[in-house]
C-alpha cells in the first residue's frame, strides 16, 4: 500500500468518526521548549493543559516530526529517522481509553477491501503501564488479545511525556510481530526488530512537571479532562506494508536516494558505508 494511502486511510476512518481534520503544522513552532515539532500533539498542548479551549471536541493530523535522539543510528539500522510523520488522533475530553483502542483496533484490522490497514490480528501485541488495568481489560474486552499478547512495562517505556514539564499519561503501546525471521520469541520485552512498534496511545490525564529522566518526574495534578493522544508512525507503517527491509526504501523516501545516486555516481545497495551515507542524505532532506 503506498504511504499516500495509508495517510488517507487514516485520516478517512477518524474523519467518519466525527474527527477534524487538521493540517500539520510547521516542523518550527512557537513552543519555547522545543527546537522542532517532536509530536503530533505539541500543537495541541494548550487544549490538553486547559489553557485554551479547543474549537473541536476530537482531531486528526499527520503531522511531520523531527526526532534527534537517534540521530546517531540514522541509516545504520532498518528502522531509525531523525525525520519522519506521525498519524494521531486526539480526544480533548471526549472518549478515552475505551474509544482510544477501538478506534485503533478497527483500523489496523479492518481489511484493506473495508478501508482498513489489513494487519492480521494474530500478529498484533501491545504493552501496557504495569499498573493500569483497566487498559489490559479494554485490550481482552474490545480485541479479544489475550493476555500473553499484553505485556507490562514500567515508566520508561510505557508513561509518555514531552520530556520537560507539561501533560503526560500512561501509554498503550502497539506492535506488529514480522515473524520469528526476524528475531526470538517473547513480544516486544523480549525483541523490538522482530515486535516494530507501529502506533503509541497515550491516555493523556496528569500535568507533570520537575522532570530528571523519563521515569522520573513530580505530578502536579490531574489535568482539567482525560483526553487522548495518539502517534502512528506513517513510515513504519509503510514499511511493513510494502514489505520493504528498509525504512529508506518506501515508495516516498527512495526517490531521494535513487536522485542522490544519479548526483553522486554511487549505486546504492553495493557498499554498506555508501548506503548508510544514501539513508543519511534521505533522511535529512526531507526536512528541508
Ligand atoms: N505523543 C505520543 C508520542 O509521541 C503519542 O503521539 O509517541
């Protein structure tokens, strides 16, 4: 399925569940905190903080994001990207975690000749907070997974924030598994090439603040609502669905290395250090 689909497929199901469509806004935004966009909901933070009262109850975007913690591993692994786009839907006080997991649920799920993703629901796993479990009941109620396909995790993998003070909540966290190809047995605690996360749910209900590290940090109080935050990686996604071994070679992103091979005289797929530096130049670029 070409990545252009997925995004309208995505934007198609949360806009026919009432949804607003809403643009992504520039990779530079006015956050004092951040140098770029690093997530679908940063536009959105005044309405999750109850600074601003949002002009719609629900919203979806697909919004284009810079991350640079693994700018390191750019090009040298299958997966990782400084520049990439995130899917989400977002809930100001409207459903929670129940309407959060069926929303997803049904689109991963749904055939591709229903207007869905087509993932095979025996190759679905998620994570969950260790201690929420009314998120594992909603997972065995709504999907019918069962409980060694929801796995615990702690604070670090599984309690989203923005990294410095603001809204956080527990996540619920998606995963594919590609088969045992690809790596052991065991679900995503065990191996993340073999489980790729393809879509994080945050239950958005704390206003956090004094943060040290990803697992520590104060809660200040419940947020004013309980809302919903979620982020798909579009270009994971296509990914999988284009069956590709590599990030930098779907439909969007290899045109940008077969035209940096055209300029430099290199082929890629000949020698591991030049595809790397193909990857890098892909990767950058698309944030230009
Ligand atoms: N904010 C969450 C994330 O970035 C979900 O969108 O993963």
């Amino acid at each position: 399925m070409l990545t252009a689909e997925i995004r309208r497929r995505f934007l198609a199901h949360f806009e026919n569940a009432g949804h607003a469509v809403v643009p992504s806004a520039p990779l530079l935004f006015d956050d004092p905190n951040l140098l770029f966009v690093n997530a679908g909901m940063v536009p959105f933070k005044p309405y999750f903080l109850g600074q601003e009262t949002p002009p719609w109850p629900t919203a979806t975007s697909v919004q284009k994001c810079v991350r640079t913690q693994d700018i390191e591993e750019v090009g040298k692994t299958t997966r990782h990207g400084t520049f990439f786009q995130m899917n989400g839907n977002f809930s100001f006080g409207d459903y929670f975690k129940a309407g959060a997991i069926t929303h997803a649920w049904d689109l991963i799920t749904s055939s591709v000749d229903d207007g869905g993703l087509g993932f095979d629901p025996d190759s679905i796993w998620v994570t969950v907070l260790h201690s929420d479990d009314e998120a594992r009941s909603l997972w065995k109620e709504i999907a019918g997974l069962p409980d060694e396909r929801i796995q615990s995790r702690g604070l670090l993998d599984n309690y989203w924030h923005m990294g410095v003070a603001g809204p956080g909540g527990p996540a619920s966290e998606i995963y594919v598994d590609r088969g045992p190809e690809f790596g052991p047995d065991g679900g995503p605690v065990v191996d993340e090439d073999r489980f790729l996360e393809i879509w994080n749910l945050v239950f958005m209900q704390e206003e956090i603040t004094n943060v040290r590290a990803k697992d520590q940090f104060d809660v200040l109080g419940d947020l004013p609502n309980k809302n919903i935050d979620t982020g798909m990686g579009l270009e994971r996604v296509a990914y999988l669905l284009q069956g590709k071994g590599n990030l930098y070679e779907i439909d969007e992103v290899y045109p940008v290395i077969e035209r940096a091979s055209e300029i430099s005289g290199r082929t890629y797929g000949k020698d591991h250090t030049d595809d790397v530096r193909f990857r890098v130049v892909a990767d950058h670029v698309r944030s230009g």
